[in-house]
C-alpha cells in the first residue's frame, strides 16, 4: 500500500509515547521525500479534516504522475505520514514531535484548524522543520516570529470584513448594525476581530455579539436577539457544525434579516443538507472553482473541481484546494533551492512569489500569504430545487450580482 494512503491512529497518550513498532524513516528514501502531516481524522474537525487529506493526496498524485520533483539532476515523489490529531491541540503537538524525532521527516503539512496549527509550529520552528500550512488562518500565528511557517491561505481577520463593507456600500454608505456570533477557538476569534475593525472603519455598530455553545449545536439565544433586534448583518463563525446549525435553525425559527454571512459554507455543503433553506446565505471563502488562476499541474479552478469529483465524488471546498496548493509550493521551493537542507528550502519558501490554480502565493516575514484577497458567494437556487455557489464579491471577481436584502420568509 502506497505509504500516503496509510493512515496510522493512535489511541491514546500512552502509544503515542511509547510505541517503538514503527519503522523510523529519513527525509529522503530512495526516490521519495517523505512530508508528515497529524490530520483531523476524527473528533469535531474531522469532516474539515478529511477534505485537507484529500486535497493533500489530490496534488502528490497529479505531481507524481507529471514529473515529480527535480533536485540536483534527480527526479523524486512525493510521499506522506498521516496521524489522526483526532481534533485534539496537545495530541496535534505529540504527533508533531513523533514525525519528527521518531519517523525522520524533516518538511512537514499542516493540520486542519488555526488551533492545531497554532499546537504543532512551535514543534516545528523549534527543531527548524519547514512546514507550509494551507489551514491555519489565525493572525495569532503570523505574529510570533516563526521563520519556518508559511501559509498559503489569507489570515483570518480578513475572512468577513468584506461582507460589512458590502452591507455599507448596499446601504449607501451608511454604517449597518451588526449581529454576530462566534465559535470560541482561535480562527473565528480572529474573524470575530477582522469585524471589530470593519465596524470601525465603517461606523457600524455592533448590537449582538455572542459566543456559540462548544458543541456548536445550538444558536437559539442569539437568534431569539435577532429577530427581537432586527439587524442588518448577521454574522457567524462556527467552522462546518456552527454552520449547518445556523441554517437549520434559521429556517426554524424563521428569522429574517437582510444578510446572512458566514464561515465554511463550502465544506458544510449547506445546500445538500438544508436544500433552499441555505439559499441567499453569504459565505466566506478562500477559493471558488470559477476564480481564473491557472498553473500546469491543475490548469484553472473548473478543471481541478471536475477532476477532485471524479477522484471523491463531491464538489471540492476551499479547504481541499488550499491543500493542494501547499503541495504546489512545496514542490516549488524544493526546486528552486535545489537541495533538502532544511535552511535552503526555509529560504525558498520565503521567496516564493507564483500563481497556482487556488491564486497567487507570495509570503510576507510572518508567513502569512499576502497576494491573495477572500472572496464571497452566495447560495443561489433556481425554481426547481437546484442550488450553486456563486462569487458576488469583490466585484472583480464576482459571476452573479448579490441578492439583498434576503427575502423574508413568508414572500419565499
């Protein structure tokens, strides 16, 4: 079995600590570079976690299979260890530690989550293992000072803030009351102040600001405010779970309001579970398969969607693009510092500066990728049932124009 399909779970501290049955492996072996990466398998980032995998997987085949990887005159695959962090920071920092001191790796992937990622970097900075990561989006991460870190995907407090500066400019440039409610983790925490400061910066206010319960199944408090306060925006934060439960009991409790923003629509494949209930939801994301950045390895967004379905068997979401792409830079860096010296990839990585198909990566000194802006679509359905994402902003962008206000439930 190819070693990137192996997946190898532990289930408690205890092997994790002290197993010795493992084979210990070396950066390079044979033909292969071998990269390690703890995913979230199981436990509440799970569904999340598995679209980083095979967004992973996705791209070391259509690498492999186009010419792998050329260092100094040779030709390599990518290879990849997979543990379960089971959505746990500290078991996310002890896998960290076993890839690196126990099976050899020496370039690592991210997990799924600024919380995870947030868990295994200083692991990573403290034995100089680059680790480009495609799913920790927290600014918390881009401030510490960490040189081997490198994200492809735009932090998270820009995540929303275009959602309230489209909610100004539709209301004529007037500021608009904000609702928002947010997951208590380091990623919506950080979309949460990406809104404070476009508030801010419009003169909107803030009228509701909540936190959503841990186990995110339940919104009804804040929704009880905002039918009784009737804001313009409503905003949440609760990765794949808060947003399924957001639309469910919106429809419910059939509350109005003129718009509804959101984080991870796209892997919560709102319209699959919820049909038109989740039409008209606005949706933060990192990549749509109509976005025109092209590479030689995916051509442009359509072409990677339509091959990721043939391969899964579902429409890809943000986080598996993004994960392919930190394939792609990799690859890159490899080639360009034409060596595996961990300080000479280091280097290439930073001065990445390319166009893939997901967008274009170019990190500034924290990590962070700065050439890339968030977009928004829209869950748009038609009379028979059938619904789409589609960009409406930025304008640039866009390939439908934002309906606004949403109707209101009893004119649907």
């Amino acid at each position: 079995m190819k070693l990137n399909k192996i997946i190898l779970s532990f289930v408690s501290a205890l092997v994790i600590l002290f197993s010795t049955s493992v084979a210990s492996f070396a950066k390079v072996v044979g033909d292969k570079i071998i990269l390690g990466a703890a995913i979230s398998l199981t436990g509440k980032y799970s569904s999340n976690g598995v679209h980083t995998q095979n967004g992973y997987n996705m791209a070391v085949d259509r690498i492999n299979s186009m010419g792998g990887v050329k260092v100094g005159g040779k030709t390599y695959k990518f290879d990849i260890i997979y543990y379960d962090d089971e959505s746990n920071p500290k078991r996310a920092a002890q896998l960290a530690e076993r890839l690196i001191s126990q099976d050899g790796v020496e370039f690592m992937l991210g997990p799924y989550s600024s919380g995870l990622t947030k868990a295994i970097a200083p692991v990573t900075e403290k034995y100089g293992v680059p680790m480009v990561e495609a799913n920790g989006a927290s600014r918390s991460l881009f401030t510490k000072g960490y040189k081997y870190l490198f994200a492809v995907l735009a932090p998270a407090n820009l995540y929303l803030d275009v959602a309230i500066e489209t909610a100004v400019e539709l209301n004529g440039g007037k500021p608009v009351r904000i609702a928002q409610a947010f997951e208590q983790d380091a990623f919506s925490q950080d979309v949460r102040l990406g809104i404070l400061d476009a508030a801010e910066r419009t003169g909107s206010k803030i009228i509701i600001d909540d936190k959503l319960p841990k186990e995110l199944n339940d919104m009804a408090a804040t929704l009880v405010k905002v039918k009784q306060m009737k804001p313009d925006v409503l905003v949440v934060s609760g990765h794949t779970k808060g947003a399924l439960t957001a639309i469910r009991q919106i429809a419910e409790m059939k509350v109005d309001v003129p718009m509804l923003a959101m984080t991870h629509c796209d892997a919560a494949k709102l319209s699959k579970q919820h049909g038109k209930n989740s039409q008209y939801a606005l949706c933060a994301s990192q990549w749509h398969k109509s976005l025109t950045y092209k590479d030689d390895f995916f051509k442009d967004g359509m072409t990677y969607a339509a091959d990721f379905e043939k391969e899964f068997g579902y429409d890809p979401p943000y986080q598996s693009a993004e994960s392919s792409a930190a394939l792609l830079v990799f690859k890159d860096a490899f080639e360009r510092a034409n060596s595996f010296d961990q300080k000479k990839v280091r280097d290439a990585l930073a001065a990445t500066n390319m166009q893939t198909f997901y967008g274009n990566i170019k990190f500034a000194p924290g990590g962070q990728n700065v050439d890339k802006p968030m977009v928004l679509f829209q869950v748009m359905c038609d009379d028979a049932g059938k619904c789409e994402n589609k960009v409406v902003a930025p304008l640039k962008w866009a390939s439908a124009k934002l309906i606004h206000p949403v109707p209101k439930w009893s004119e649907r």
